[in-house]
C-alpha cells in the first residue's frame, strides 16, 4: 500500500517520452500464483525527445526475475529495479532490443488490474495503467507498438487461450500437459490495449463480411454452460459492426472479433484490440434472468466497446488527460447507435435522466472537474460521469452547430489524418474546421471549465406588433469570473396555445437553432398572431439548465402539442418537480396545481398510451428524489423530498387507477407469447410496470395483489422484478416471502442475486441499514466481487437517499466502513464507491456534519491507496 501523498501529473507539463517502443514479443506462462513474463522490447530513442536520457519504465508490483540488453545480461550497477519502476542510467542511441522476465502472481492479485485469475479464468485489465503490473513498460498511451503474444497454460485449466490480433499458431508443449497460442496484432497500440484471456469457457461465433470484404469470425466466450445466454451479446456485436460501417463508414479490421464475458471486473467492458473483455453482467442475458434494462444495456456496451476500435484504437489518446477524446466521442457513438434500434425520442430522455442522475451532481459538487481535466493524482479516478456523458453532449451540440452532413465529413476527415497515432482534443476540433472552414476556439472552452452552466430566458410578447421576443442571459456557476461566454446550440420553436404549431421566423434561427455565443442576446420573431409558449433547448441541445418563467399551464401545453417529443416529455418533468418543490418548500399548497397535472396525464393516456407505450412510460415516471434535490440544491433534506414524491405518486395513483387498471390489461401480452426483447416489447412492459407502481403508491392492497400476480405469471425477468420492486415498497409478510422465494429460485445465479440484494438496499424503511449488514453475511455476498458490492452497497449509498442519509449517520457509517475494508483489495472499487459522498456539502447542517465526519474518519485512516486518498482529499476541499 502507498501512504506517500501521490505527485499530481498536470497536462501542462506534457512532453513526448524520450524513447519509443516499436515491437513487442510478450512470452506469458501462466500458472495461478506463478505466472512468468518475458517481454522483448524493441526500443529507440525518440527524435522528438530529449537525445541521451535515461530508460525509465512504469512498473507497479512487479517482481524482476532477469534483465538482458541486446542479449547480454546488465551488470546491477547500471540499472535499478524497484516495485514501481526500472531504470537503466544509460541506453544506446540507436534501436536496441530489452528482455525483461518477471513474476506475477494473478490469483493473489485482488484489484483486478494487470494480469489476475477470476473464477479460474485468467484475464487482465490494462487501461489506464495495469500493463505495468505485467512487465516494465513505457506505459504511456503515446506509445503505441506492434505486438505479438505467446500465451501457454494447463491445458485443462485453460483450453482456451487468447490475445490481441489475429490467431498464428498454436499447439501441444511437448512432454506436458501445457498448450500454448500465438496471438499477433498488427496494429500499434498503446499498452493500456493489451489483452490475454486463458480459461474454461464456452464459445458462441458467427461470420461477419465487412464492407471492404474482409471474412471476420465474431465470438463470445461465456463461462461454461452459459452458452445460451451469449446469443443477444453475439447479435449485438454484429449489429454494431454493420452500423458503424453505415453511419461512420468504419471497417472493422482483423480477422476475428472476441468478445469474453468475466466474473470480476472493475468496471462495465474494456476495448482491448480484438479482444474485447466483458462485465458478465453485459454479456450474459436470457428472458429468465435478465430485464429489459439490462438487455438494453448489453447491447449499448457491446457497441460503445466495438466502436472504440476506430474511436480509441485506430486513434487512441495522447495522453490521459484527452480521455474525453475516446470516451465521450464514443458514448456519442453508442448512444447513436442505440437511438437508431430503439425509439431515438425515449433514448433521448434515457440519456437526459442519465446525465442529470450522475453529470450534474458530479459537476455541482467537489468532483467536479473539466471534461478534459487539467491535472490528476490518480487517473482511474476521471473515467466520471463527466468525461463520458458530459464529453458525449459536447460532440451532439458540435454535431448540431454545423449539422449532420459537415459533422460526418468532419468524422471522416479526424479519422484519416490522425489513424494510427495518439490524438488531443485539438486534433479532434481541427477535422472539423478544416472541413467547415469554421473557427472552433470558443466552442473549446466546453471542454475547459467544470460546472453546469445556467441559461436563463424571458419570453415577452407584444400583441400590437405581433413580435415574440426571447431574451437568454448564460452564467456559469462556479467557472470563475475570467470564463468566457460558451457557444450554446439552442434547438426552439413556438408553440401555440390552442394546438397549431407557429411558424414564426426569426433570421437567428437556422434549422430549428439559434445559437446563443454572448453572455446575453436576444430573439425576435416576427408575424405572432397570439401569444406562444416557446419551446426551447429542443431534445435536450445543450447540457444546461434552463430556467425560464413558464407557469404550470404553459408546460401542460407543451406536454400536449410540441412537435419535440423530448420537450413533451420535459414539460411533464417540470410541472412534477414544480409540485414537489413546492412541497417541500412549505411554499403554496399545491391542490390545483397537481390536479390540473393529474387531468393532464389522464388525457394524455387516453389519447396515446397505446400508440407508444415507451413513451407514455416515461411521461409516467417521476422526476427522481435526486431531480428534485438537485432543483433544490442547497440544505436538502431527503426525507422531506422522498415525502413530496411519494404524496405526488400517491396522487398519480389515486387519480388515474382506473386508467391504469384498464391500461394494464391492455397491455397484457396474450399468453403463449414468445419473449422478445425488442424495444416495442420492452415498451409495453414498461408502461405496464409503470402502471403498477403508480397503483400500488396509491393503495397498497391493490398493488400486492397485482404485484403477487405478476410474480406467479411472470414468463420473464423484467415483470418478476418488477412485481417484486412493487412489493420492496410495501412493508409487511408479502414482500418478505416474495424475497426469499426470489432467492431460493435464484439461488445459483449470482447476477440475478445482484438484483436482490439492491431491491432490499433501496428499501426506503429505518430497517435497511441492518438489513444490509446480515446481507453482506450472506452465502452470495463476497467483498472481493465488485458486482455483488456495488449492488448491495452501491445501489444503497446512490439509489436510497433516505436510508443512506439517515439524520443519525448510520448510512454513511455503513459507506465508510465498506470503503476501508474494500481499500485493501481493491481502490479501484473503494474510490468509485466513496463518490456517493459527493453531494454532502448541499446536506442540511446535521446530515453535512454526519457526512463529514464519516468523510473525516477515512481520509484519516493510515496507509490509504492513492485512489481512496484522492477522492477523500477533493471530497473535503
Ligand atoms: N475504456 C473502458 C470503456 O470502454 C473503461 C476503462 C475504465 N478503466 C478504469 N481504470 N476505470 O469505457
Ligand atoms: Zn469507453
């Protein structure tokens, strides 16, 4: 464990490494605590860097078994090993060629970073920084090499054996009972793209020809057994490939796609060249044990790891602070990808919710940071909210500023001048000058400060002139006074009262946009014959919030008749925070207002519930407890708000039961009906469990018996958990031995468990706390998966904020505990989880200081990874 405080590593201080790495040959000997590497290097001297420096490689527990330079072995004065790197004081000016053996032990190897053995399974995770736990490296994304891997194992502890780039050669090791492949990837690429897989597994393929005509064997390797629940991540795969062809023009480009699925892992997926490697809970999904939402998420993360062979690979980073330059770019990518097989407008809104649940908090909170920040203590602590889906949002308002034709001629054009290097954000912004002739400076300036800005609009009209004016002032919290105005693309229209769309014209308006470039500007459209309701940041154009005056009546106006589905759906939203607010304020009561809001909702599902069932589901389900903190923003009080929302739900529930009884029914799929997961099946689920939930807020009886009976006929998993999501809410005998029928049917299925455990940590009751702390003493439970942790605790500390923020600081206490005990093994994981702290200085005075104390308590524990340290530190400054 490090207890140094970490140097900090600032972007400003960038230069290119003295020496460069041209080959790789990796020899891998796997054995569970006594795995062997030899690694040749071919290395020279950088002509863009400092002539006569020394060789200092990254390494990170690394044992140095033996050391040759151009095949002589080093005499000991002239280098120096420790655990964290190697340095040999003097190299030759010229190509030389550096063997380095050393040892790993992947069993014992707990943070799941570099090589580690999973279930029996060996595999790795490289970026940002694990390769240097397999050799010393230059381990720096600005050094890419060619590579080729020898991998030998048991053969019967690991029949299967894979690398990066296409199969060469593989066989018997004569004389024992070990096997051995050679894997050779043609392309250069950074260390952090590594990957080596060697196991038990099953294997589903099929073939792919690409648009260039090159026969690709796309595979899935799934733990054995699981075969049948590949085929959706196998499809998915081949969807991804055929759309990136279509939509970018982008060819896959080796001869086989692997695709493995593993047990233990950091994080979601991992895009390592040609071998892409897999949360299992992103790959493994049948009707029985996995929802709607996890399909949809399946098929989301296979693609964003696919398209990252063109965003990422073919052009990957120069360094890490352009992590937004691969990440965002290609969350853009699969969101895109996701809007074009599913509905686009209820994609939208997914992504909308998405990004307010987890990108504003962060960015309003002590995290927050720059989508491409401008230093780091511990890099793996910036794969944020905000460098993804806030990095995402910058390449759709760039896309929208110059439209859709310049956008992928721009694509094009950052593609082919920068395949095969490390690229910057400049990089990036420079293909699409160069193919609109436009001047991109001040759009930058989104990637250079943190926070939220606010964009305020005044509409006034003038009924005389028949002229609408729009008056939009921009500021920026917390980006400091020198912040210069952003370039903010701003989608609108007019809405008429009665219904019929005005067609006002406004010579700012270009295809639907203004674009908003000053601190304040204003809009005049002329020829208004009555006065409209503006439409604006139309399907959400901007990562902003909008604060406009629009009454209650207004946005049900817009809710009935835009033409934008999203700002339809907006405008519910907003009249269901203004209620809530409101209640929560002590301002006025609310009576009317929530009644008209209920008379809305009503005829809106009369009028289309069935016509788009997504959609209507959508408009049904609340603004979250964390919208509504998030609105109000300062002294939150959960409590107060988790009661606001479940007297509007309430409401909800009481008026519209009948509705929602008869919708139910409607939307009953007739027995016999096969599964799908399709978006149109998906939709029909959702509207139907959205429906139940509202019943069962209003009249607990009713919903446990609809809950009850939907578990009993559910033919698959997304009603099961729905019903039993319906019950978790109802305290009393139905929900506990809906529980622990659940788990007995379940009981060798860890990920469905992973649902268990969260529907019990989200239970909103004073219970909960202690409930969780039997579970983490459950059969199932284990510390070292970070699925089962991030599901009992994670799902507690991110999606139970009355529980978690308990006015006696049992909530935090259970968080603090969890992250000292998880820090030892894995701070990658601790850090991640330490992050829901993030809100507590918005925190009404007696839960702040319950927070801080517990933030206090670990920050102040003795020999902390670098990771927990970080977020501690930023978290309290
Ligand atoms: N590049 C991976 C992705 O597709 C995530 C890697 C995250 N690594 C980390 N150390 N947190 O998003
Ligand atoms: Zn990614």
């Amino acid at each position: 464990m490090r207890t140094e405080t970490p140097p900090t590593v600032r972007l400003e201080d960038y230069r290119p490494s003295d020496h460069l790495i041209d080959r790789v040959e990796l020899d891998v000997r796997l054995d569970p605590h006594d795995t062997r590497v030899s690694a040749t290097l071919a290395l020279r001297p950088n002509p863009a860097g400092r002539a006569g420096a020394p060789l200092v490689l990254d390494g990170d527990d690394l044992t140095l078994l033996g050391l040759e330079l151009d095949g002589q072995a080093l005499a000991p004065d002239t280098f120096r090993a420790d655990a964290s790197s190697l340095t040999l004081h003097a190299v030759p000016q010229r190509p030389f060629t550096l063997r380095i053996e050393t040892r790993l032990d992947p069993t014992a190897n707990t943070r799941l970073m570099g090589l580690y053995r999973s279930s029996g399974v060996y595999s790795t995770q490289c970026e940002a920084d694990g390769f240097r736990r397999i050799t010393y490296f230059l381990d720096r994304p600005d050094v890419l090499s060619v590579y080729t891997t020898r991998i030998e194992a048991d053969r019967a502890a690991a029949p299967v054996l894979l690398g990066n780039g296409n199969p060469v050669e593989a066989g018997a090791v004569a004389g024992t009972d070990r096997h051995y492949a050679v894997w050779h990837d043609p392309l250069p690429k950074p260390a952090y793209l590594f990957a080596l897989v060697g196991g038990r597994l099953d294997r589903v393929a099929k073939g792919f020809t690409t648009m260039e005509g090159r026969a690709v064997e796309i595979a899935v390797y799934v733990e054995p057994g699981k075969r049948d629940r590949a085929a959706y991540a196998l499809d998915a795969v081949e969807r991804s490939m055929a759309w990136d062809e279509r939509a970018f023009g982008r060819a896959y480009d080796l001869d086989v796609f692997n695709v493995v699925a593993v047990s233990d892992f950091n994080m979601g997926a991992m895009e390592n060249k040609g071998l892409n490697i897999f949360n299992d809970k992103f790959v493994l999904a049948s009707p029985d044990t996995a929802t709607d939402t996890d399909y949809a998420a399946i098929e989301a993360i296979i693609a964003h790891e696919y398209f990252h062979n063109w965003s990422g690979n073919r052009v990957t980073c120069r360094d890490w602070f352009q992590l937004c330059l691969k990440e965002g770019l290609t969350v853009f990518r699969d969101q895109e990808f996701s809007s074009d097989m599913r509905s686009r407008a209820v994609h939208r809104i997914a992504e909308v919710r998405n990004l307010r649940a987890r990108q504003f908090p962060e960015d309003a909170g002590p995290l927050a940071h720059p989508v491409r920040p401008k230093q780091y203590a511990e890099i793996n602590n910036f794969y944020t909210a905000t460098v993804y889906e806030k990095g995402a949002e910058i390449v759709r308002m760039l896309r929208t500023l110059i439209g859709e034709t310049a956008f992928r001629a721009g694509m094009d054009r950052y593609f082919a001048d920068n395949d095969g290097t490390a690229a910057t954000v400049e990089d990036f912004l420079k293909a699409f000058e160069a193919v609109t002739g436009r001047d991109l400076a001040r759009f930058a300036e989104w990637y250079e400060r943190p926070g939220t800005p606010r964009v305020a609009v005044f509409g006034s009209y003038d009924a005389a002139a028949k002229t609408y004016r729009l008056a939009f002032r921009q500021t920026r919290p917390g980006a400091g006074a020198d912040a210069p105005p952003l370039v903010i693309p701003i989608r609108l229209g007019l809405v008429g009262t009665d219904g019929p769309l005005i067609d006002a014209a406004s010579g700012r308006v270009e295809d639907g946009v203004f674009v908003l470039d000053a601190a304040e500007d204003t809009l005049t459209f002329e020829n208004v014959a009555a006065e409209p309701v503006p439409s604006l940041f139309r399907g959400f154009s901007a990562p902003v919030r909008v604060e406009s005056a629009l009454d209650a009546a207004a946005r049900l106006t817009l809710l009935r008749h835009d033409p934008d589905s999203f700002n339809r759906w907006e405008a519910a939203q907003r009249v269901a925070l203004g209620l809530m607010t409101a209640q929560v304020r002590g301002d006025a009561p609310e009576e009317a207002g929530a009644d008209d809001f209920v008379g809305a909702l009503g005829a809106f599902l009369d009028g289309e519930a069935l016509r788009d069932p997504a959609f209507a589901a959508q408009i049904l389900a609340l603004p979250s407890e964390g919208d509504v903190a998030d609105e109000i923003g300062t002294e939150i009080d959960p409590d107060a708000i988790a009661s606001a929302r479940r007297d509007l739900r309430r409401r909800l529930g009481a008026g519209l039961r009948a509705r929602l009884l008869t919708l139910r029914e409607e939307l009953a799929e007739p027995a016999g009906t096969p599964f799908s997961p399709d978006a149109s099946a998906a939709g029909r689920r959702a509207l139907r469990n959205a429906a139940l939930d509202l019943i069962a807020a209003a009249d607990a009886e009713t919903g446990t018996a609809l809950a009850q009976a939907q578990i009993a006929a559910a033919t698959n998993m997304t009603d099961r958990l729905a019903g039993l999501a319906a019950l978790a809410l109802l305290p009393g005998e139905a929900r506990e031995a809906a529980l622990a029928a659940f788990a007995e049917r379940y009981a060798d299925e860890p990920l469905v468990l992973d649902k268990w455990f969260a529907i019990q940590a989200m239970i909103p009751e004073d219970g909960t706390v202690a409930r969780i702390r039997r579970l983490q003493g459950h059969p199932a439970f284990a510390m070292t998966n970070p699925n089962r942790v991030r599901s009992l605790v994670g799902s507690f500390s991110l999606a139970n904020p009355t529980q978690f923020n308990r006015a006696d600081g049992a909530g935090y206490a259970l968080l603090a505990e969890t992250v000292l005990a998880l820090d030892g093994t894995n701070p990658q994981v601790a850090a991640r989880l330490m992050t829901a702290f993030g809100p507590w200085r918005r925190l009404e005075p007696g839960r702040r200081a319950q927070a801080e104390s517990a933030l206090r308590r670990i920050v102040a524990t003795q020999g902390l990874s670098r990771d927990v340290a970080d977020i501690g530190t930023r978290s309290l400054a």
